[in-house]
C-alpha cells in the first residue's frame, strides 16, 4: 500500500506498491562520525502549489503559509513510514536510535544515506527504513500529550507523534489530514493571552482561539527543535549534524523576526543590567546562535580529532606540551549537568582533570586561555531541561575552574585577579599561603577560605560552585585536616590567628565587621581547636543575640541567618563541656518565633534534636511546644518554610510529639484531596499549601479519577506523618470512621514514642519516598 500524500494535500491510499526490505538498515551510526559537511535535503513538493482544505481558520492558515514558506519541510510526495532515527539529550549526550515514524524522502541517486520527516518538522538522517505506516490510523487512535506536558522537551521525545507540538499540526494539514489537525492542536493558553493583550484586542476577544495568530507558536516550537538538535547533536560529537542544522536556524531567524514583528507581536524587554531598555528578540533562547555556528565552522574546517587522554597522555613527557595538547583538547570536554536546577562540575572531565593534576605548572597556560581562548566546549548548561534555556559552556569557563581547583581559592573578577593573586603569592604551596592569607590584616575576603581549606578533612576535595568529593576514610584511624602541618606554626598559631579573626573589630570602621564570617571562623576554629573555641564561641552567640534583637538580620541571605550561628556555635560550646552552653541556648529560644527562624528554622533547633534527652533542652521544648497561645504551640507555624507542617528530625523531640498529638485532635475541614491519576492525588490546604503527592492505593480501591474528598487538619497531619514514614500508611481517601481508627493509633504512636520508627519497613501499603512531586505554598 502507497501512503503518500497526493500534491493536492489528500492522503490517498493506492492498491500496489513494491515491497520494501523490512529491517533495511544503512548503518549510519558508522556514516554520523565521518559524514563531513552533511547537506540536509530538500522534500521534493517543498515549493509546490498547496491547495488547503477550506475547513482550515483563515488565522492559522495564514501562519501555516507562512511556515512552509520559510522553509517548514513538506511531506507530500513522501512515503510514511516506520523509521529510526538518532537522538540524544541534554543528560546524557550520547546517542541513542528512537523507532518512530516519519516521512521518508525519495532516495536520489548515488546518495549514501536516507532522510525523513519527523514530527517536529526536523529532517533527520535515517538509521533504519522499516514497514509502511497508516498515518490516518495512527492519528485517530492516539492522544498526544496534553498542553501543559508538551513545552520543551527533547528530541528523543519530539520525533514521536505523541509528543510533538504544534509542528504536527502543519504536517497533517500537508497531508490533507485537516480534522486530526485541528483536534490535536492545544494552542498554548499563555501565548493567547500574551499575544492579544499586546495586540490591544477588546477584552471580550482575550483567551479566544479564533482572535488568535499562531504564528509565533508555530516557529517558536520548530525553531527551538531545531536548537535542541544543534546542542545534543554537538554534544555527541555529530558536528556534521549540528552543523547544518545551526545553518539552517542561522538562515531562518531572521525571518521569524521580520515576519513576527510584521504581524505586530510585541517584543519583551532585557532585565539585566548589562541590556536594559533594551527589546529581545521574539525568540531569545538562542543568544549563542552566531557563537555557536562560528564555532561548529571552526570544527569543520579543522576536522574530527582525537584527545590526548584518549590517544595516551603518558606519551608526551614533556610536561610544557603536555599541557598546551590538554589545553587544545578543552573544547572537547564533555562533562553534563548532574540535577535540575544545577550546574556542571567541568572538573569531573579528564581533560580538565589531567590540566588540575599538573598543578602550578598549568596557571600561567591556564590563564592565557582564559583570556584569548573563544572556542566551545560541548559541555552544556540549563537551569530545567522543560525551560529553553541552554547554553554551551566556552573553553575559558573550563579553564576558569582548573585555576580555581589548583589554586584552592575562588575569583569573580577574572584572569586580571588571578594574575594579581598568583604574582602575589607564586612560590608557596597551598599551606604556607593559607598561613600567609591568614596573617595578612588586608586580606580579609580570603580569610574564610584560607580556614576552609586548614579545616578540610583529607578525604574531602571540593571543586568550584559546591562540588566536593569525599573518599571512604579508613577504618578505625581519625581523619587528619589538611592543614595539620600549620599547626606547629607560632607567633601567631593558626588558633590565634583564628580566635582573632572571629573576634578582632576594626576599631577605624566597626561596619567592616561582618558578624556571619566572623560565626563562621568561629565554627572553623571549633573544627581545628575545640578547647580553644569555647570562649570564642560563647562571645559570638552573644553578639548575634544582640544583632539579633535589635535588626533583621537573620531573615537575609541564608549564610547570614544568624540564628543558625547560635545553635551551632552552642553544639561547639558543648563538646568543650561548657554547662552553660545549653542554658545560654533556652534562654534564647525563648525569644524567638517560626517566622523569626524562616527557612533556617531546622538548623535552628539542631541542638534540639540531637540531645531529646537533655534535661535543660527539654524543659526549653516544653515550654516551646506546650504553650498552647504561642507562636511554637500550633501548625502550621507560620512563615517557616515547612512544605507539609512535619519536619521529619522533630519527631525525635518528646515536646514535639506531644504538639502533634494535639493537632490530631482538630477535625476542622482545612480543604481538601483530590484523585488524579494511579498513584496521584492533589490537595488544596487552605490559606497554606497547595499541590500533589504520590499515594499508594491497592488497584481495586483506587477512587475513580476526580474523586474528591474534604480533609479536616487531623488528616492532613496524618497523612503527613504517614508520608515522612513516621506512622503507617494512612489513606486520607477512606471513611471517616477508618480515618479515626487511623488517627487514634497514630496518637498512642506518638505518645510511646514509637512514631520515629521507619514505617517503610512495617506497613507494605506506604507513600515512596519521593513521594512530594510537587507542592506549593499558598500566597
């Protein structure tokens, strides 16, 4: 059967056809390596007369126009049919093949490789050519992904009818496909919105599809498949690919821009200092467009290359040009982002890694690149891989954090900073400069590092932007810091160096003295001389109280949450045997309140949790958590950052157990749950939170979707400590007679104590441990 679509946009199905080999395979994952300068082909009806189906919207007809206009690949005269084709993503970087199908082109002659239309309006070279497909029975028996899910994910997803956007709408309107089209087409509501309130549409027409131009939709999501492509194609090392695919993209900007701002869609403005009162572009999520197709020309013309990791660093013993050849192969660094939102650790490649490994050797080298170097790695960032937002990591930035590892210090003020740095101290090994930082009286922005790096334990190593990595230390043996060789440094000891630093205020300008740094010494000089931080400590709890009375200063930047500062400069305190450590501690405690403590609020009462036996602590919970009128004595507490009011280290607190008890005693309706989906269901808490969790309901109890349920408090606390595993799996779904049951031996739980016990390992009925997929606090 024949499953082209006729040139006058109907698919029609045709009697005979030849038989193709099923299965036929042509090998490309050999062909992508050595391709060279790939030429994407051009569907054979690209520029052929369309005649539409009348049905169509004059609106989206226009944009659909328009698209293929500018170059949107035309399926007619294309066979569909079952393909695989070549993907990758942002995690991983490696190629993988995606069945799907597709619109395969006419092979031409003496051509090696074949070629499809895949559903994200990409063209892409084919792995393996397989069955013919039904396309009309293949978009009336599927659903695609709804609106909210579609926004931009990977290539490995979009090729998929399924899980393309809004560019299946213009492949099905090609091939005569006018009904599916229109059906499976979630115009994205925000873009509605946006677009018709900048048009200055009457308020009647805002949010209604027919006001609405497509077109900007339309060439957002087939410009940014082919962004994507560009970035996992460079990353796997398909140059050839990206390449002209970057090409392409580089030729069709501009004419999204012109034709956007002809059909009067509005420009957002630049909020960055750096651009402000400044417009972006309709599509501002390739900024690296022109830097990155320069540097993919720059690939092409040098050729494919292999690293001299790979090749045999050992075989160059010079160590000079051992260092230049690393330095060269900087633009093949590969190292990915490890979580969402995150950051790359450039160290973790080889390359760099092999750069670090030279040590002081590699600074000057280091910095040159940094300075004159302009190539990419194929190393990429994002802040959400749902967001389009990527950006290829350049060559300096990988050079940037080898200087950082080898030098054990931080910069922001780039390679000028680093040569003032290094010229300043070059010659001294990192102790003998930490020491040298330390006793310097003009050095106090490095003073904190110099101490972070005395007090690291040996088995720990840190990389730039919070990477560390710790090695198993071995068993029965103390961990030495690294700074152990200092301490037979006198006149001054790193200990006075240390107590002075945390102490000493500058007597010409008292505003010098930051109170955060100076706690943090104080926990550093716990670290290196715990007798000797007592005092130190004791001093510095009662200057933040005092900072803490009289400003609001805790509620700032996390790292000056001074609060935070008194309980762990109380647990140093402790470990000296100072009696008075906790009792200073209560006495504070007293004066505070959740919305004081903020986010910090667990740190907070660390000391609480670590010592539930101590007769002073406890007292200090009692009258914490038992006064019933105070700020401590009911959930939620407000302003704490608590997501779902159970902070899972209190429940070893016996006041904090009790406080709970209590709280299942409300049965007030606070809001309630609603069933989803298997496994999923969404709450809506009243004037606090709101969002979805995973439960786990047996099949054949599952509510049916939409059921939905009111939750008194007592509910809602029990399914929350249900969730924490601190109490057995409870169904907030059931009757309010089995909820009861549940809640009255929650309550007996909590009063003997047993409630801490990990009820995973109980109940097999249990919410996972992932199980908050997403919750919100109410605004």
């Amino acid at each position: 059967m024949d499953f082209r679509c006729h040139p006058a946009g109907k698919h029609i199905k045709c009697a005979a056809m030849k038989p193709l080999l099923a299965g036929l395979v042509f090998g490309l994952f050999a062909v992508f390596t050595c391709r060279g300068n790939l030429q994407l082909p051009e569907p054979p009806q690209q520029h052929q007369p369309w005649h539409p189906d009348a049905a169509i919207p004059t609106n989206i007809l226009s944009a659909v126009e328009t698209m293929f206009d500018q170059g949107f690949p035309d399926p007619r005269g294309c066979e569909y049919r079952e393909i695989e084709v070549e993907v990758s993503s942002v995690w991983k970087g490696k190629s993988a093949l995606v069945k799907t199908r597709g619109w395969v082109l006419p092979a031409k002659a003496g051509e090696t490789n074949r070629f499809a239309i895949c559903w994200n309006g990409l063209i892409y070279p084919v792995a393996k050519i397989s069955a013919p497909a039904d396309l009309h029975a293949e978009i009336t028996s599927v659903v695609p992904v709804s609106e909210w899910i579609r926004n931009p994910i990977g290539e490995e997803h979009t090729v998929l009818f399924t899980n393309s956007s809004s560019t299946r709408v213009l492949l099905l309107l090609h091939c005569g496909e006018t009904a599916a089209a229109l059906k499976h087409w979630v115009p994205n509501r925000r873009l509605i919105r946006e677009s018709q309130v900048e048009m200055r549409k009457p308020s009647a027409e805002i949010g209604g599809v027919e006001n609405y131009d497509p077109y900007l939709e339309f060439a957002g999501d087939w410009a940014w498949a082919m962004f994507d492509r560009i970035i996992c194609a460079h990353m796997r090392g398909d140059e050839a690919l990206a390449l002209a695919t970057a090409r392409q993209l580089a030729e069709v900007q501009p004419k999204i821009e012109a034709e956007a701002a002809k059909r009067g869609f509005s420009r957002q403005p630049y909020y960055d200092s750096s651009r402000h009162g400044q417009q972006k572009p309709y599509l501002d999520f390739f900024d690296q467009l022109p830097q990155l197709l320069a540097d993919l020309e720059r690939r092409a013309k040098e050729g494919h290359r292999v690293g001299v990791v790979e090749s045999g660093l050992q075989n160059i013993t010079n160590q000079t040009e051992r260092i230049a050849a690393l330095i060269r192969d900087l633009d093949l660094v590969q190292a990915r982002q490890w979580g969402q939102p995150g950051s790359v650790n450039l160290p973790e490649d080889p390359i760099v890694s092999a750069l670090i490994q030279e040590g002081d050797a590699a600074i000057e080298p280091l910095l040159d690149c940094m300075e004159t170097d302009k190539r990419l790695t194929r190393s990429v960032s994002f802040w959400r891989d749902f967001f389009r937002d990527r950006t290829v990591i350049p060559v300096s930035s990988a050079a940037l954090d080898a200087l950082q590892v080898i030098l054990q210090a931080s910069f922001q003020g780039g390679a000028p900073e680093i040569r003032a740095y290094w010229h300043k101290y070059k010659g001294m090994n990192l102790d003998e400069r930490c020491y040298a930082i330390f006793n310097d009286d003009s050095a106090a922005s490095r003073w904190l590092e110099a101490a972070a790096h005395i007090t690291q334990p040996e088995n720990v190593t840190t990389f730039p932007r919070g990477f560390s990595m710790t090695k198993p230390a071995p068993t029965n043996e103390p961990v030495r810091l690294r700074g152990g060789i200092l301490r037979a440094k006198s006149n001054p000891s790193v200990t006075e160096l240390m107590a002075r630093r945390a102490l000493e205020v500058p007597t010409n300008n008292p505003n010098a003295y930051d109170l955060s740094a100076a706690c943090q010494m104080g926990l550093y000089l716990a670290a290196w001389d715990a007798a000797a931080a007592g005092p130190v400590a004791k001093t510095l709890i009662k200057r933040a109280r005092t900072v803490m009375e009289y400003s609001d200063q805790q509620n700032s930047r996390p790292d000056q949450r001074l609060g935070t500062f008194v309980a762990k400069l109380t647990l140093a305190r402790a470990q000296t045997g100072d009696t008075q450590a906790f009792e200073d501690y209560a006495a504070w405690l007293k004066t505070t309140t959740p919305e004081q403590l903020g986010f910090s609020l667990s740190e907070c009462l660390e000391p609480l949790q670590k010592f539930p036996t101590n007769a002073v602590l406890q007292s200090a919970a009692d009258n914490l958590f038992g006064d019933t009128n105070s700020a401590w004595g009911k959930l939620p507490w407000r302003g704490a950052g608590l997501s779902s009011a159970i902070e899972p280290e209190f429940i070893s607190v016996p006041a904090f157990r009790r406080l709970l008890s209590r709280e299942l005693d409300k049965k007030t309706v606070c809001g309630f749950i609603e069933w989803q989906t298997t496994n999923m269901a969404s709450f809506q808490i009243t004037n606090y939170l709101s969002g979805s969790r995973a439960i786990a309901l047996p099949a054949d109890s599952q509510p049916t979707n939409g059921t939905s349920v009111e939750l008194r408090w007592c509910d809602w606390i029990a399914w929350s400590l249900a969730n924490e595993k601190h109490i057995p799996f409870f169904n907030p779904f059931a009757p309010i007679e089995r909820r009861d049951e549940a809640i009255q031996n929650a309550k007996e739980l909590l009063d003997s104590g047993k409630a801490s016990t990990n009820w995973d390992q109980v109940c097999p009925l249990h919410i996972p441990s992932n199980s908050v997929m997403h919750e919100q606090k109410a605004r």
